[in-house]
C-alpha cells in the first residue's frame, strides 16, 4: 500500500503526561491529537500498546494480542461510570518526565478490581452484553491469556515452563480445574481488556475524526513466557519437554561487532503453514482493529531468521533459515484486504531478497538518518537515496535522541554531519527534521523527542540495557502553540 505524502510523531503513551505515574488513553492523549493536528502532522506512532514484559519494555509482552492495562485512564472510568469520582485515587507525588512502573501498575490494578466487582454488582444489561460480545469477539485469545495471566500470578510470576506440569502442558483436565479455580481473577483479566479496548476505540475514532492515522506495530519476535507460546506450543521450535529448540537474535555484525541473542523461539513455519496461517492471520486481524497503520518490526524475520542454538555463548553461532516470505503476506491479503505495512529492520545480508518481496507486495520500508553516517554515500539511510515508497524517521525507540546522539560524536565526525547539512546555525535537531521532511519518502515520522530537541535523558531505550528504560514522559506544558506552529510551517513547506 503507497502512502499520501505526509508526516508524524513517535510517541508511546506511555510516554504522554498525566496522572497516576504513567502516560494513559486519557485527556492528555486527546489533548495531543489536538496538537498534532495544530503542527499539520497527520499520523501518530504509538509503538506496541501491549502489556509490557522484561524491562519494561512492550516488545517482550506476555501476549501479542492483549492491550496494557496500565494505560487505562483511571479518570475516563469514573466518566463513563465504571468508578465513582471518589474510587479514583489522588494524582500522587510522581518524579516529573519519568515512568514509574511498578507503582502505575499497582494503581490501575487496585482500580480495576474495584470497577470489576462494581460491575458485577450494578452493571445494566447493555453493558453486560457489551462485555459478553466483547468476549465472544475475541476468543479464542482472551480466554487462553486469562487463563495464562491468573496462573501466573498465582505462582507469582513464574514463567510458564515451571509451573507443575499438568497445566504448563495444558492437561484438559488441569485447565478446567485452574479455570475453575481461579474464575473470578479470569474474569477480572478479561474485563481489564474490556475496559482498554472501549478506551483505545474511543481514543482512534477521535484521532480519526480529526484527520490522524495510527500507526502501530506488530514485533516479529514474541516472548517465550507468553500467552501465545503457552497455548500454541505446536507452532513454535520448542521440544518434547517445552525447552527452546533455537533462540532468536542477529548475528554479529561487522559494524558493531555485538552478539544479539534475544532468546525468543522461533517459528514452526511448516506447522503454521498446514492451518493457512490462522495464528497471524488473527494477530494482524486484532492489530487492525486498532490501528490504522501497521508497522512490522524486523521485517526480516519473514523473509529470513537467524536461529542460534539454545547453550551458544554469541550469537555468531547460529545459521539462516527461511520463513514464508510472499507466501504469508499474500494469503494474508486475500483474507483481510490490502495491508498497510511499513517494513522496519531490513537485515542487510539478505536485503535484495526482502527488497523483492516489499516492491511484490507494495509495502513501504523504513530509513533512519541517524545511521546515514556510518557508511558509504550509496548508504539506503541517506536522505539523497530514499526511494518514494519508504518511511524517513530522524531516530528511532531504540536509538539516541538527535541531539543527544550528536553530542556524543567526536570532532571530526561533527564536522562531517554539519558539512552534509549546511543548514548554518539552525539546532542539530531541526537539521535533522528538516532533511527528513525535506526527502522523497512519502512518510516522514519524527520522534517527539527530537521535535523538543532533547538531549540522551530523552532516550526511550538503548538495546540489550534492562534497567532504567521505557521511562521518558514529556512534562506538561511543552507542547506549545509557537512549537506546532514551526512544525506546521516546515511540514507544509516540503507538501507533507
């Protein structure tokens, strides 16, 4: 699918100000649609709106179908009836422009349980049946990751693979009794994504309503404690007794020299492949229903995965394997339509081969202009070489701020970025903007952190580091009216 010429913000909302230590599907979310529409942007990315796992991080959740919890705003609950204006607890005394997870966490879910036994209790017919569809919708999913999530709990976060055998292999008759005895926690889950979902709805129809698409993301790896390996063992590189049959990563590139091994299973492309591809077909289903836009994380992994054995000590260890390619996006069009895709991570060995599938199919892929320096002029990031049919980002979730990424660089190397630029004295981050939006691709997706020209405080995350990530909030008020207008004036200046 071929984008219109246009732009937007990066932005998790996590990320969005507001109360209760976390950003939430609040007023502040709506507020900022209002000032993406004042700084002419037309698309918002969000990144993975699904319960968060390992560091905090949403590419590591315990499902790939779920929403966050987390992001339900507890005041939008009290609106709409689901708490009394008294059941919602007092803003707090958060630390400012940072995520506080474990006590956001514990916040919603003390709320959520009182919205669920009011519910039980008082809840009109309508809504009882808005919730009974709900569920209807969206099983098989719900009931295997509440299920998931209540054992879960009850053996205190322990990952799937040590729980007692019976129910980590899902014993027909261990999954009725644990169904049974923890039915009110089962529910209690279900109505947590009853609760997100009508909020997230909400929230893309205003975006909607006022001429913003929602880009979202489907990750192609997915966590092995999660819901979807518990319930779909056979679809995955597992053995007999469950262990990882390979291990998800990247080899060590020459640039870099860093072993990735992210410990995800891989897929079993030939089971999944005998039911026509039913698991993605209801994932991308699920995401569609959410976002308008899709971007797929490491694309690659479709076309060609890196699998490195479970005891290697780096990840130069492993081989290539290939995945379904066209096959699986093909079939996924002739059941769902036309799919919006971006394409993000081509891997570079097998780049020719990705790039033949992503003109097959249409689909746009991305470039980063923070990596246009590290090579050669003929480099695919250099804004001089973007095709039409890509995305331009000036960072990414993973990489630095503009700003702060520039600081870190050494003489010479400045000197090199500000010879390419020549923009006079104009901030490193309005350069970067400015080239982005100024490129053939049709989208150009900026991260609010460089719009706010934050230095390496700002960085979302920095890969393979568990601690202290995914925690950046802007501060209120600096979203300002003269900022959109700068924004809209260069955005409309290059015809986005």
């Amino acid at each position: 699918m071929k984008f219109r010429r246009g732009s937007g913000i990066l932005l998790h909302v996590t990320s969005l100000p507001g109360p209760h230590g976390i950003g939430s599907l609040g007023r502040e979310a709506f507020e900022f649609v209002d000032w993406l529409v004042d700084a002419g942007q037309r698309f918002w990315e969000v990144l993975p709106i699904t319960p968060i796992g390992y560091g905090n991080s949403p590419y590591s959740s315990p499902s790939a179908f779920a929403g966050a919890p987390t992001l339900i705003s507890l005041e939008r609950l009290a609106e709409d009836g689901f708490l009394s204006p008294d059941e919602v607890p007092p803003p707090g005394d958060f630390p400012a422009g940072r995520a506080v997870y474990p006590e956001a966490i514990r916040l919603k879910r003390e709320a959520v349980e009182k919205a669920w036994r009011r519910f039980r209790e008082e809840a009109s017919e309508r809504r009882r049946k808005d919730f009974a569809d709900f569920q209807a919708e969206h099983n098989p999913w719900l009931e295997n990751y509440a299920l998931y999530k209540a054992v879960k709990d009850h053996f205190r976060g322990a990952p799937w693979y040590e729980w007692p055998e019976e129910i980590a292999f899902r014993r027909k008759r261990a999954l009725q009794e644990w169904g049974e005895k923890l039915a009110d926690r089962i529910e209690e889950t279900k109505f947590a994504e009853f609760l997100f979902f009508r909020q997230w709805k909400k929230l893309r129809g205003y975006c909607n309503e006022r001429g913003v698409k929602i880009i979202g993301d489907i990750p192609f790896p997915v966590s092995y404690d999660s819901a979807d390996v518990w319930a779909n063992r056979e679809l995955f590189l597992l053995d007999e007794k469950g262990g990882r049959r390979a291990l998800g990563g990247v080899p060590m590139t020459g640039h870099s020299g860093v072993s990735q091994i992210w410990g995800n299973p891989l897929y079993d492309w030939v089971t999944m492949s005998e039911d026509g591809f039913y698991w993605w077909t209801r994932r991308f289903r699920t995401v569609l229903e959410l976002v308008d836009v899709i971007r797929v994380d490491h694309f690659s992994g479709f076309v060609v995965a890196w699998h490195i054995p479970p005891r290697a000590e780096t990840s130069a260890e492993g081989q290539w394997f290939y995945g379904p390619g066209a096959a699986l996006f093909g079939l996924l069009e002739k059941k769902l339509g036309t799919l919006p895709i971006i394409a993000e991570a081509l891997e570079p060995v097998h780049f020719e081969e990705a790039k033949a599938i992503l003109e097959l199919m249409e689909f746009s892929s991305t470039r980063v202009l923070q990596f246009a320096f590290r090579g050669k002029k003929g480099s695919p990031h250099r804004p001089e070489n973007y095709p039409y049919n890509s995305v331009a980002y000036t960072g990414t979730h993973d990489t630095d701020t503009a700003a702060g990424w520039f600081s870190g660089l050494g003489p010479e190397e400045k000197k090199t970025v500000l010879d390419y630029f020549q923009d006079g004295r104009e901030a490193i981050n309005w350069k970067f903007i400015r080239r982005a939006l100024a490129s053939a691709a049709d989208l150009t997706v900026i991260p609010l952190q460089d719009v706010l020209g934050l230095g390496s405080e700002a960085r979302m995350n920095a890969p393979g580091q568990s601690a202290g990530q995914w925690e950046w909030r802007c501060l209120p008020g600096v979203l300002t009216s003269e900022l959109a207008e700068r924004l809209a004036g260069m955005t409309r200046h290059f015809g986005r």
